[in-house]
C-alpha cells in the first residue's frame, strides 16, 4: 500500500466515526427536547382542562363538563 493510502485511511475512519457520534448526541438532544416540550405542553393543557371542568364538578352539572370538554376537544 502506498503511504498516501495508509495515511488517509486512519483519517477517513476517525471523520467518519467523529460524524457517527456527533449525529446520535444531536439527536438525543432532539429527542430529549421534544418529548420535554410535549410533557409540558401536556401538563398544561391537563391544568387548563381541570381550571375549565372545576366549577361544574363543584356543582355536579354534567352537562356543563360534557359541554365544555367538547368545546376545547373540538377546537
């Protein structure tokens, strides 16, 4: 083998491997951004949904909860 092709080999795989590992960190932070943003998109809307359906469930009006969870399921 010729000295060019010993050198450039060890090159090419360290790049190759260097873009491997960068591609994975990149998306597990992707990944862990994501699911954070839809945990908190879920929380509020759990907490919206719970401040809309609190006055019915004080005064037992299932007609106003069905009503009301409708309303926000449908928007």
């Amino acid at each position: 083998m010729s000295i060019l092709l010993k050198s450039t080999l060890p090159i090419i795989i360290a790049i190759s491997i260097g873009i491997w590992f960068s591609g994975e960190y990149t998306r597990k932070l992707d990944e862990e951004y994501f699911i954070g943003d839809m945990r908190n998109k879920f929380q509020r809307a759990a907490a919206l949904m719970a401040g809309l359906v609190s006055v019915g469930v004080a005064v037992k009006d299932v007609q106003d909860i069905d009503a009301t969870i409708k309303q926000y399921v449908l928007n």
